[in-house]
C-alpha cells in the first residue's frame, strides 16, 4: 500500500501559512510571509533529498499547486525544478479543470478524499503532500494522513493560518524520529496511530 506524507515547514505555534516568500499567500493580512527562509540549513537539505527519493507523486491543494506552477518552472538553477517538473501531480480542487498547465498534473475527480483513500490502497511509493493545509485537514478528518515530516522552527508568529486548526480531527500520535538543525529547527517525523494498526 502507499503512504500518504505530509512534508511542511510549520513555527511553534502551529503556522504553516508562507514560508517561503513575503508574497507567497497574504491571506487575512499575513505580514510575515517568508518566515522559514532565515532557518535553511543543509540538513533539511538533505531530509527533503531523502524525502524525494521514497516519493512516488506529489498531492497538491488548488492554492499550492497554482502558487508552486508560478514560481517553480521558472527556477532553472535549482535541482528541485526538475523534480518538481517531472513528478507526478496529484490536484484536490473544486474549481480547476483540465488540461492542468504543469506537466505531469492529474486532477483529481470527485471526492478528494475519496480519490486519495483509492490512492492509498494502491502499491508504489510515497504521495507527498507539500503546503495544502485545508487538503491536510480534510484527510486528517478521514485518517487517511500516515505519516507527517514536520520541520518546527524556533518561531512564534502569533497568526497566521495553522496546520493544525481549532475544532479539527482528533488524533494520535507516536514520534518515530527526530534531529535538530544548526539553526535550531527540529525535524520530527510523526505517525497516527491508526498507520501503525493498518501495517500489522
């Protein structure tokens, strides 16, 4: 069976909401879009290279797939684009329809959560979900998250939209491994309960 991963930068209290850019998502007058880049540091360099060599497709909200296809083919000089390029791409949207733009994009028909629970139980590697906060959510709702690659920065913004929402699904949760960057970053990898159950 394949695995669902979610792969994201969150701060200490839970934000998720632009890391990488001041004008990456201004939603509800976000100011501190770009929060994540002080933190770079080779090791989550080579966890997101490790992570990459397990992924067998990507899994992407409406809002992040169309902010990644605005700014990703065009980065030539960095090694991700081709990967980037070259992955398959799974979309959850309501509102897009195809031909997706990006390369190697497929819609997801129907009930996203439904699509990706027919997903799951197919053999191959892991589906790597990368930002999609709402997408996580709706998952998380219907067990169906494995495993969560989660990079905690030494940060507290105060606002912002969170991964983890108030009134979301209940979960437990078991730490499978941890390491710490040279700039304070705890990388920590999580797996629900319900994943452990599902391999016996």
């Amino acid at each position: 069976m394949t695995d669902i991963v979610v792969f994201n930068s969150i701060t200490l209290d839970g934000v998720m909401q632009a890391p990488a850019r001041p004008d990456e998502d201004e939603r509800g007058g976000f100011k501190h879009g770009g929060w994540a880049v002080p933190y770079s540091d080779p090791v989550q360099g080579q966890v997101a290279a490790q992570s990459m060599a397990t992924t067998g497709a990507l899994l992407l909200g409406r809002r992040t797939y169309e902010d990644f296809y605005s700014v990703w083919p065009k980065r030539t000089d960095n090694p991700f684009t081709e990967v980037l390029n070259n992955a398959t791409k799974y979309v959850a949207s309501r509102t897009l329809r195809e031909p997706l733009p990006w390369q190697n994009s497929i819609l997801l028909s129907g009930d996203a959560a439904d699509e990706v629970a027919r997903l799951r139980q197919e053999e191959g590697k892991d589906i790597v979900i990368l930002g999609s906060g709402e997408l996580v959510r709706s998952l998380m709702a219907r067990n169906l998250i494995d495993r969560y690659l989660l990079q905690i920065h030494p940060l507290v913004l105060g606002s912002g939209q969170r991964l983890f929402a108030d009134r979301g699904a209940f979960s437990k949760l078991r730490l499978v491994e941890s390491r710490s960057t040279g700039t304070g970053v705890v990388i920590a990898i999580f797996e629900p309960l319900t994943t452990w159950k599902r391999r016996r």
